[in-house]
C-alpha cells in the first residue's frame, strides 16, 4: 500500500505533467512546437493534437504511461 508520501509525489508530478501540457498546447496554437512524442519521439498524429493540443506523447506511449500508473495504485 502507498504512504501519504508516495500518493503526495504521485499527485504532484500528475500536476506538474499537466502544466508542462497546457503550456505546450498554448505553444503549439502558436504554430512553435512540432508534434513529436516526448517518450519516443515519434510523430504524434495530426487528429490526435486536434484533438487534444495538450497532449505530448503518442498514443501508444500514453497508454504504457497509464498502465504504469494502474499498476502502483
């Protein structure tokens, strides 16, 4: 089971990743950063950046990150 420690950690870097998201996505309506994940450097789609601006990995990336996640809650 996860302390309070480990589950503040968690929390925090979720917070900061979604920050660094926002800015990104501001960046890219700006017409400044390409699409390239930044796990595997791989472009990431055109519909998948419409869709969601903030997001800065691939999909397959993005769901190795979640599982990741599942797998230490």
């Amino acid at each position: 089971m996860a302390d309070i420690i480990d589950l503040a950690q968690d929390r925090a870097e979720e917070i900061v990743r979604d920050k660094i998201g926002s800015i990104q996505a501001e960046i890219r309506r700006q017409g400044v950063i390409d699409g390239f994940c930044e796990d595997c450097e791989s472009l990431i789609p055109k519909r998948r950046l419409e869709a969601a601006p903030w997001v800065t990995t691939c999909v397959a990336c993005q769901e190795e990150r979640e599982a990741e996640t599942r797998k230490y809650r």
